[in-house]
C-alpha cells in the first residue's frame, strides 16, 4: 500500500508529499472535519478560504460566530462549524494554540471522534492510530469478504483494520487506503485491475467485489412539513438568525413556523399581515428525516419595528451566507415571482 500511494497518491492542499514530515496539525484537522461526508472537490475551495482568513487556530479562535457559520454556509452539517470554533478556542486557551499529539487527548476536544482523533494522529502526528471512514470500511469488507452487514459489523472492521495497519508511516498508510477506496475501490464498478490488493482481496475470488460491504436495509425517512415566510419591504426580505443550537444553528435563514407532521400553514408567521401560499414545493433532506415546505410571501408597505430579524437587500442574497436549505427557498421564490 505505501509503494502505491508513493506513486499514485491524490495532491490535495491539506497534505504533505509521500515519505514527508508531516503536515500542520491544524490544516490537517480542519480538513478532516470539512471531509466529513462532503466530497473533496467542494472542500477544496472551503478549506482554502478558511485558511486564508483564519490560519491557525488562534485566528480561528478569536472569529466572530456568524462570520464563521456564514463562510461554512452550503458544505452542510452545520453542527461541524459549531464544533470547529467550540474545539478551537479550547486548543487556544488550554493548549497554547497547539493540538495535542495524543489521540486519547484529542478525544477531549470539541467535536473529536473516534475517527477525526485517529485521523489526526496517524497524519499529523505520525502516531500508529486505527483509521477508518466510509472508504476505509469499504475496502477492508471487499479485502476480507466480510458478510457481516454494516452498521453492525463496524467493530469487526475496526479489528480488520487494526490487524493490518503498520508501525512505519501510519499517516501514510491511513491516507493510502482512503484513496484506493475514493479512486479504483470505488462502491460501483470498482477497478480491481489497478488495485495493488487485487491478488490479497477476498470479495475479488468470489467474483462479486461490487456487493460488499453488505449494509442493513435503511428505514425509511419521516418526513416534517413547514411554511418558509418571505416577506419583502423596499426591495428587502426579512432575514433572521437561527437558534445557536439545533439544525442550522446560528444560520441566517427566512422565518420559518414549526417544523410539522403536517403542513402547518401560516402558523408563527412572523408578522399578521396578507400573506399567499404560493405553490412552490422546496424538499430538502437532513440525516433523520426529510422536510416538505412551501413558501407564504407578503410585501409590507409599511415600516414596522417590532419584527424580529434583519432587512437584507434582495439582489445581495448571495453575501447572506445562507445554508442550502434557503438558497433553495430562494430559487423557488426567484420561479414564482
């Protein structure tokens, strides 16, 4: 693995060389969390603009809240960036802005999991540490032929893992699996004719590589229905911030009423005014369950201060940094009007 990933590993912004020291700790945990299930190409631009603006975990520190929830806005699982500034202010004021070398240690902080601690110390530390994501998982099944359906059979594949993970290079060797699974050991159509573990990969003698790792069927998703209020004055629509915690939390986004078995209509409308359902549907799919809405708009001809929120400028939506969720809603809008 580690003499084809020295020919043939990805050059991405965030690594260091083949064989190199390794990178900085900072960049290397700041990609990790973006990566989580988010493809590589949308991170690219992302973790350069972090970078750019806050290098380092003292700049990242001392960020303002909204202004770091709004440059996360569309990579998505917005509890990331909560947790990126939570983790980063503790490695500032209890670690002098350096993180800890010890994936023990790295589990105490903010948003550090079993996998993001493993990754960071194996790459960034040069510590021997059991890595494993999607790709990982998926490789090891096909390696072994592992029957067991996931989720359940993750701790057997965390033992598979363990089992052939080095001393020498760990970094190295967790990103080589992370590749081969990305690039030639891919869920479909996987290219075993490249594969440096063809001769070794069990699931390649049955013949059927494509069919591992087995998964457990999924329940279907429950489905919530609410009302996106938009409501304009003067060539502006009422914006507000999301509750710090919870989905999308610290988000601008538009109003919302409550999030419903049913479809709750104009209820908690932000303003008692005339408002028209329009028929515009905006579906958007969370990890437990799927959202259903529809948008009321209104236009007031009046100014009102007891309304809660902030008045931004329709034709500079875009600077809002609003999460996916609304950008839809403002496409819909943008085919109604």
């Amino acid at each position: 693995m580690l003499a084809w990933y020295d020919a043939h590993a990805r050059s991405l912004p965030w690594r260091a060389p083949p064989g190199s020291p390794p990178p900085d700790p900072y960049r290397v945990w700041l990609s990790e969390v973006m990566l989580q299930q988010t493809q590589v190409a949308a991170v690219i631009p992302y973790f350069e603009m972090f970078t750019t603006r806050w290098p380092d975990f003292a700049a990242l520190a001392a960020a303002d809240d909204a202004e770091v929830m709004s440059a996360w806005a569309g990579l998505g699982y917005y509890a990331r960036a909560r947790n990126l500034l939570a983790a980063a202010r503790v490695v500032a004021r209890e670690h002098a802005g350096r993180l800890p070398g010890d994936e023990a240690a790295l589990r105490k902080l903010p948003g550090f999991g079993a996998y993001t601690a493993a990754a960071v110390a194996a790459i960034a530390f040069g510590q021997r540490a059991v890595v494993v994501d999607g790709n990982v998982e998926r490789v090891v099944a096909r390696l072994f032929a592992l029957a067991d359906p996931l989720p359940g059979a993750k701790a057997t594949l965390r033992m598979l893992v363990d089992s052939i993970t080095p001393d020498t290079r760990p970094g190295d060797f967790a990103q080589a699996m992370m590749d081969l699974g990305a690039t030639i050991c891919t869920p479909r159509s996987p290219k075993c004719l490249l594969c440096p573990l063809a001769d070794r990969c069990d699931a390649r003698a049955e013949g059927a590589p494509e069919s591992y790792p087995f998964k457990a069927k999924k329940a279907a998703r429950p489905v919530r229905h609410a009302t996106f209020f938009w409501l304009e004055r003067e060539g502006q629509v009422l914006l507000v911030r999301r509750p710090p915690r919870g989905l999308l939390g610290g988000m601008r986004g538009l109003p919302t009423g409550p999030w419903a078995a049913a479809p709750p209509q104009l209820e908690e409308a932000p303003v008692e005014t005339d408002w028209t359902l329009r028929n515009a549907s905006i579906r958007h799919v969370f990890t437990h369950f799927e959202l259903h809405a529809t948008l009321a708009t209104a236009t007031l001809g009046r100014h009102i201060d007891a309304i809660e929120g902030e008045w931004w400028p329709i034709a500079r939506l875009d600077e809002a940094g609003l999460p996916r969720l609304f950008a839809k809603a403002v496409e819909a809008m943008e085919s109604v009007a």
